[in-house]
C-alpha cells in the first residue's frame, strides 16, 4: 500500500518539497504536530523575518515518520495547494484536519542537505535560508 510520495518534482522550486500523505482506509495518524514560528525570507525589500508554520514533532508509527520525507522544524509552506502564510496556527490545523485522508503538502526542508539533489541544468543551486528554530512561541496541534 502506497502511503505517501513526492509529486510535481519538476515545477516545485529545489528548495522545496511537496509530499502527498494518504490514509487510505488506514486507522493510523498522519502523525505530526505543527507550531508558530519564524522563517527568514528574501523579499523586495532584502531579508526579512516572518511569520510561519512549522513541523514540531514526528510521532512514531504516524505516517509522516514512515515516508522519510518530513522532518522536525520543516517549514510548511501549502497545503493542498493553498498558502499558509498569514493564517493562523488554527485555520492550517483545520486546513489539514479536512484534508487528512489525501494532504498534499508543500514544506522547506529544515535541513537542506536532505532534498532531492535535482541539478539537471548544470547550476549550482543556491543555499536556502533555513526557518528559524530557535523560536518558542508555538502551540502543538497534533495532525
């Protein structure tokens, strides 16, 4: 039984990571929490900080730890093709909540060595600024 995968790898920015989470009938959780945070962007105006959501915890046996593909302090940046930023901790909660027997989400990996290295036009890719994991301020909502 296939429980999760990496779709659209070829229009999802290398930074990026957009991983399908499927219950299919299975009883076990999506198994992860979620947390407010900061995350570093580059905007118009040079860096700035924002505000985020993040992974805070992987929960053993729940179907994020099985994939691989999820990790403590990824930044989560879609779900289901919808953008979270500037919602609150609670609207993402209930945004995932809805689509728990099919979540598509996009994430930036917390640790960047781990992404899929796809240098296929022979660039070098630029490092990624990393979200913040120093920040506290967060609620766990468990998925």
């Amino acid at each position: 039984m296939k429980v999760s995968a990496i779709i659209d790898v070829d229009i999802v920015p290398e930074a990026h990571r957009r991983v399908r989470l499927c219950k299919h009938g299975s009883d076990r959780p999506l198994g992860f929490y979620i947390r407010d945070g900061t995350s570093v962007r580059v905007t118009e105006r040079g860096v700035a900080k924002v505000q985020g959501i993040f992974i805070s915890r992987l929960v053993d046996g729940g179907l994020a730890e099985s994939t691989g593909l999820l990790g403590v302090n990824d930044e989560v940046l879609e779900v289901n093709g919808i953008y979270v930023q500037g919602k609150t901790l609670d609207q993402v909660t209930d945004m995932m909540v809805a689509n728990a027997h099919n979540l598509i989400i996009t994430v930036k990996p917390a640790n960047q060595r781990n992404t899929l290295q796809r240098n296929t036009s022979g660039r070098t890719p630029m490092p990624a600024l990393d979200a913040d994991s120093e920040s506290d301020g967060g609620t766990d909502n468990s998925r």
